[in-house]
C-alpha cells in the first residue's frame, strides 16, 4: 500500500495518462456592455433627452386636455338623467357645449356667436360632426337654440341619442391649436 503524499496527482484507474495531466482552460473575461468609444455616450445622452421630451409632450397633451375629460364626465352625467327621464339635463347641454369651447377658444371668438352661427362654428371646428343646416344630411339643425332658449323643449328618443353622441364627438375631436 502506498501513501499519497499530496506530491503526486492521483488518477483513476480509467484515465488515459496523458489526458490526466491536461488542466481546464480559464474562461475569457466577460464582455462589458458598457461601450468603449464617446460617441456612444453622447449617442445614449441625446437618447435620454429625446424621450425625456417626448413624455414632457404627453404630459403637456394629458394636462391641456384636462377640460375634455371633464366635459365628457358631465356629459355622461346628464345622458344618465335624459335617460331617466329628466327634460332639463338636455336643456344643459348647449351650456356644456359653450363651456368646453369657451375653454379651449379664445372668448372674444366664442361669446357673440348663437344660433345658426354658433352651430356653423361647431361644425367648423370638428368635421366628424354636424350640426348646422349647411349640410344636408344634419337632423339636428337649430336643436341646440331650441334647447337653449325653449323650457318645454322635448326630443325624441332617437334624437336625444344622436345629439348627445354629436356632442360626445365634438368634445373628443374638436380641433384646438394645443392638439
């Protein structure tokens, strides 16, 4: 019996002796993801800046359309009350029409406008909508003065639906300069 005095390497009985005294290569070191040159740093700089102000933008947008959000929750309010049966949330609607334009025009430009000149403007300002009789097509000409001006202004069913999605549409889509 021999002693192993830690001089020599011990092998198996299976291994081929010149294969015992081969030793595992070292891994290369890893490859930083950092880049190397300063191009890539002012590169990933301008990166950074560009996206920054691109969420500056859909925060600004977000925050400038603050008012339209606010309108459409109304809106949802008094169709909920018309459904119910309650004639004065849709004597409330050319107010709220007003409101939202008097908030993203200037006033000077909103104010003196009424009747057909009110709807000619409104249309004006969102082509998904009709509500003047410059069109031909538009049912509900003059439906905005009547229930603005008229206290026992009633609507059918099917009118009251088109004008309160009319409305709904002209809210999301008119066309503003901060658009």
């Amino acid at each position: 019996m021999t002693i192993n005095t830690g001089l020599e390497p011990i092998q198996p009985e299976n291994v081929n002796p010149l294969m015992a005294s081969l030793s595992e290569p070292s891994l290369p070191e890893s490859i930083s993801w950092l880049p190397n040159a300063p191009g890539w740093y002012w590169l990933l700089f301008l990166l950074f800046c560009f996206t920054l102000y691109r969420v500056y933008l859909v925060i600004q947008k977000y925050l400038a359309n603050t008012y339209r959000r606010a309108a459409l929750v109304e809106l949802e309010q008094l169709s909920l009350e018309a459904q119910s049966g309650d004639n004065t949330s849709l004597q409330k609607l050319p107010q709220l029409l007003r409101r939202t334009a008097l908030y993203a025009f200037p006033r000077a430009e909103v104010v003196p406008l009424n009747g057909k000149d009110w709807e000619n403007w409104l249309d004006n300002h969102c082509t998904k909508r009709q509500f003047s009789s410059k069109f031909s097509t538009s049912e509900l000409s003059g439906v905005l003065a009547k229930l603005a001006y008229s206290s026992a202004a009633t609507l059918t069913e099917e009118k009251t639906k088109t004008i309160m999605e009319n409305v709904a549409l002209w809210i999301q889509h008119h066309e503003v300069s901060h658009d």
